[in-house]
C-alpha cells in the first residue's frame, strides 16, 4: 500500500496545473497533501524515494502546463535539481539516525557520526555517495573468475520480486549470493549494501551479451513507455505515463525495483480500465432508456 504514495506526487502535479478548474479550499488539501508526502521521502533520508518524488512531480507539472516554454521548463527543473543537490548531504547526514536526532545536533559527516560523545572527526570526509564505477569495476573482477554467473537466479529475481507476498507467502527472496559476499569472497568484507547498477546486475546474470541484450531490452521498454506522453493522449493516459517514471528512474540503481515499482502503474491502469468501463455501461443505460422512450412515443430512432 505504501507503493501507492507514488501516485500523489504526480496526481498533486497535474491538479496544481490545472488550478483553473478546482476551488481554492480543493487546491489548498491538494498541495498540503503533496508537500507531506515529499517531505515523508526526505524525512526517511533515503535518497532515491525523494528524488523520484520531486521528478515525477516536475514532470507533470511541465507535461500539463498551458503555456510551455524551454525557459519555464529550465527554470522548474533547475530548481528541483538544485533542492536535490543540497538535499543530499543532509539526507546522508541523517539517514542512519533519524531526522529528529539530527535536529537535536547528532549528525553523520561522511562515515563518521558526529555526537556529543564522538571523538575528533576527519573533516575531509565529507560526502560518501555510492561508487558505482568502482563498484561495477569490482563486480567485473569478481565475476566470472572467482564466482560463477548467477544467471537465470537473475531473471527470477525480476519477475518473482513484484508479486505481494499476501498471494505468494513463501515467495523466494533475494539472490542466493549477494553481490557483497561476492565482495567478500576476495578478502573484502562488506559491512555495507553496494548499488552496481542495472549495468552490473546484468553482468552478474550473464556476462556481456547479459549487459547487451538486456540494456537492448530496457531501452526498447522505455522507447514505447515514452509514446505515452503523446499531446493525443488523456489526462489519466498522461497520469499512467508519468507514474512509470518511478519504476525507469529506480531501475537506473537496480532492476529489480523496476516491476515492484511499476505497481503504483499498474494500480491506476486498473482504476482507469475500471472507470472507462463503468462509464461505457452508463451510456448503454441511457441509449437503450431513450431508444425504449421512442419506441413507446412513435418518434423515429435516429
């Protein structure tokens, strides 16, 4: 169900466009409703809830706005990036220990925490970010030379992964080797999860022709996701568009999130199957009452 908080964001994006056609007192739940939901990701201190929030936001925002300009386009995204940029340390800062202990002065500066019993801290050690480079690089070495291709434990991993556990209880979870015991096996011990990117989980799977034709896959996916955003297309159309944006950008850190965070999606293509449905059999109702009332008054149907 937390899944589904994905939706607001963007939801909280086109109403806000659209001001015109809402009330004010409407406008006002809409935004405070918003600005909670991006402030739970930040407050949470994981990174990537809170940057997919603030991007499937701007990219409503811009996709339903009246009057678009590159400038305009610019000038929102520059915005939300800069919020981003310095967003980021202070989410490092307290990630580990809560926002609250955080505004009582414990803090985190790089790997060192920061408290009122810590001792002299290396003030060099400023921001530790995922190495990703140096982490693929290492997962390259690793693999195949001392750990066999996981292969198809990859692939059931992407499609086991989405199904809730309320219908699958004794659903398998996680690789049978994570990649930091593979780490590990080469006398490096992790104390820490790593981020390879899809990049390198395709190689674990199966080497190049896994990063090829994968990334072959992705790209294809992605190519058709973005035919959505077509100016043909409806408000909820543009709403299932913008909500996949979540499942594109969190696959860029691992592709297993990709179908987990597709639900969201998913969720509102079933609402809106629904809806259109309920409104086809509304006007059947109405067309078979008026062609009965023509019948029973001699006028001829049309």
């Amino acid at each position: 169900m937390n899944l589904l908080l994905y939706v607001i964001a963007p939801l909280g994006g086109i109403i806000l466009v659209k001001h015109k056609r809402f009330k004010t007192l409407t406008l006002t739940l809409v935004g405070l409703v918003t600005l909670i939901t991006i402030f739970e990701a930040f407050a949470s201190g994981t990174r990537h809830r809170f940057f997919v929030q603030l991007i499937m936001f701007g990219v409503a925002y811009t996709l339903f706005m009246e009057r678009k300009s590159i400038l305009r386009v610019f000038l929102i995204f520059g915005m939300m990036f800069g919020v981003m940029y310095f967003a980021t340390n202070f989410m490092l800062a307290f990630r580990q220990i809560g926002l609250k202990k955080f505004m009582q002065g414990d803090y985190y500066l790089g790997r060192s925490y920061v408290g009122p019993s810590s001792g002299p801290v290396d003030e060099r050690d400023e921001l530790f970010v995922d190495a990703n480079l140096f982490n693929i690089s290492e997962t390259i070495r690793a693999f195949p030379h001392q750990v066999e291709y996981q292969r198809w434990d990859i692939v059931k991993e992407i499609f086991f992964r989405p199904i809730p556990r309320a219908l699958w209880s004794g659903k398998p979870l996680g690789l049978a080797l994570k990649i930091e015991d593979a780490f590990a096996r080469e006398g490096k011990p992790m104390t820490l999860t790593i981020s390879i990117t899809i990049v390198g989980e395709m190689w674990v799977g199966f080497g190049m022709p896994g990063v090829v034709f994968g990334c072959f896959v992705f790209g294809i996916f992605a190519g058709w996701w973005n035919r959505l955003a077509a100016r043909t297309n409806s408000d909820l159309g543009f709403l299932i568009y913008v909500t996949g944006f979540l499942g594109l950008v969190i696959s860029m850190r691992s592709i297993y999130a990709i179908g987990v965070f597709l639900l969201p999606t998913f969720a509102v293509v079933v609402f809106t199957w629904q809806m259109i449905r309920k409104v086809y059999q509304a006007q059947q109702v109405v067309r078979a009452d008026s062609q009965a009332d023509r019948l029973r008054t001699g006028r001829p149907l049309p």
